[in-house]
C-alpha cells in the first residue's frame, strides 16, 4: 500500500513570547513533525506545554519565531495575508475552538456568522447562495435551518461547538486545528461530537491535528499522537504504538496517570505519579525538560537537548534511557 501525501510539514517551530527584561517563554521550542494527507494526528500534554500554541502559530493566530510550516509544499509562515489569500490558503486552514461561546460573536446571528467567511472570500454569487450554502453547513453538523436566525446565547455549549464546526467547514477546508474541541462539554455530548468529527474527516477527506488532554479522546480519533512536555515533542509515532509500548518516562507518567473505569482494579492500584522539580519554560537550560522529574536521568541527560530518534517502523522518542 503507498504512502499518503505528506499535507503538513513542520519543520523546527518556535514560539516565544517575550516577558520583558531581555527573558522569553519559550512555549514552543524547536519541533518537528508531519502530518499524512486524510489522518489525524492528536498532540496531547499537560496544560502549559504548549500544544494549543502550536495550533495557533500554525494558523498564523501566533506568528511564529522560526522554523517552517510546508503545506502541500509551501511555506505558510513565511507568507503575508495577501500571498496567503492568493494561494488559497487562509481557507484551506481552519480551527475549532475550544470555548464555542467566546469564539462566538454575540451581536451575530449564527447565520451571519457562518456566512462571514463566504463573503469575505467572494463565494456564492448572491445572498440566496450563500444562504443556501449556510442552511446546508447546519444541517451537516445536526442542526436545523431555523437555527441560522438565532444568536449563539440561544444554544447549548454542544450546539454552540456545533455552529462552530460548521464555520471552520464553510470555506472547503483541508486541514482542521481541533483545539480541546470537546473539553468544555458534557461527556454524552462530547461522544456525539467525537463521532461527527470522524464522520467529516471521511466523507470529506479532512486532516485533523488534535490538540487535547484526554488521552482516551486522543486513542479513540487519532491515527498517530505526539507528546509535548514544555515546548517539546518527547515521542511520537502510531497511536495504538505509543499507547501500548511508551518509551519516554514522561508518556508511561501520563498513561499511568489515566484513571479506569473499574472500581476493584483502581482500588488495588498503584499510580507512580511524577515528582521532582518542574522545569522552567522561561529561559530554558539545555538538556531533557523532564530531567528534574524523571527517575532515570542522569547528568548526560542535562548537558544538551535531545533529539527526536527512530526506534520503530512509525515511532519515535527523544531519550537516552527508553523504557523497556
């Protein structure tokens, strides 16, 4: 079976953000990573290492400090908004937010908020098109053309990342940033959602990067996850791979760290949680960011950052001392 296309190429990203007197944040700090056309890769962490970072630089919310981003071979990051435009690619990038109600505009009606996009970019020859295209993007995500006149406070938080998702698909995108798309609602709902992601993605031959802290969201949608730990990728490769045989001691942390549901089994067992000193994000000294957590870091560990090594038809892991 042949390859798929390789749609994203992310090459050394970086993202600082200066906090005066001379000293940054580096939230995302040299990585590397692809991204096949029609797969979904999920980036999971813990809160502050950066992952939704990486989404917003690679939509250009975030205008990143280096490094490139190829999308079917060219660099988005190095264009301005009018080569983006012109190379149709400002709509074939989108992103689902996390919190639907403030990605929301209050003062627009759902269907003047799908519509904005169509407008901006001269699709749809006349207002009836365009209305026809919105009432079209609502019945795909499992809401009703009466939806379109009301405004986002009349929704639920489901609905509303619902009319969300039906904005990011208004201009026929490629590729879809999913930032914690499900994180702020009810677990039923979050099911439904899931599932109508997945949906899309096939009937529409959509790419995905997820970005997520729900390990079991993550198994569940992704072809492939990577795992960031302040600013950096420490493994990567198949999902079902880096699930069922994590090599960095920071991915055997997280998955320990995932509760199951069986209240005997949780009862008897034993979470080896992380300890240790938390490695400061600003200014960063080379070497492992895990180092001050890590049970088997040793001095070699701390002299220089390390790279990102094959160890598997589809997996790879930044560490000298790889679980077993």
């Amino acid at each position: 079976m042949a390859e798929k296309e390789i749609l994203l190429d992310v090459q050394h990203l970086k993202k600082y953000f200066p906090l005066g007197h001379g000293h940054k944040l580096h939230a995302v700090d040299d990585i590397s990573f692809q991204i096949r056309k029609g797969e979904t890769l999920g980036l999971v962490g813990e809160s502050g290492c950066g992952k939704t970072t990486v989404g917003r630089t690679l939509i250009r919310l975030y205008e990143a400090d280096g490094g490139k981003a190829l999308f079917h071979g060219k660099d988005v990051l190095s264009m301005n908004q009018r080569q983006a435009r012109a190379a149709d690619l400002t709509s074939k990038m989108q992103m689902i937010f996390q919190d639907p109600y403030a990605s929301l505009n209050p003062f627009m009606t759902v269907g003047e908020i799908i519509a904005e996009g169509l407008e901006i970019h001269h699709i749809g020859q006349t207002r009836a098109e365009r209305e026809a295209r919105v009432i079209e993007l609502l019945e795909m995500v499992g809401l009703h053309r009466d939806h379109a006149n009301r405004f986002p406070h009349e929704f639920s938080g489901g609905q509303r990342q619902r009319v969300g998702i039906a904005r990011s698909l208004a201009l026929d995108p490629e590729f879809i940033v999913c930032d914690e798309a499900t994180s702020a609602l009810d677990v039923s709902v979050q099911a439904q959602v899931i599932n109508m992601l997945i949906d899309l993605r096939d009937n529409m031959g959509l790419t995905y990067l997820v970005v997520a802290h729900d390990l079991s969201v993550v198994r569940y949608i992704s072809d492939r996850v990577a795992v960031m730990y302040l600013g950096k990728i420490v493994e990567i490769g198949d999902v079902d791979e880096v699930y069922d045989h994590p090599l960095h001691p920071y991915t055997v942390g997280l998955l320990d760290a995932v509760p199951v549901a069986d209240p005997a089994y949780e009862k008897g067992r034993i979470v080896t949680s992380m300890q240790g000193e938390l490695t400061s994000p600003i200014d960063p000294k080379p070497g492992c960011r895990f180092a001050g957590r890590c049970p088997y870091a040793t001095e070699e560990c701390r002299k220089a950052d390390i790279p990102l090594v094959k160890v598997g038809p589809d997996h790879e892991v930044a560490c000298l001392h790889p679980m077993e």
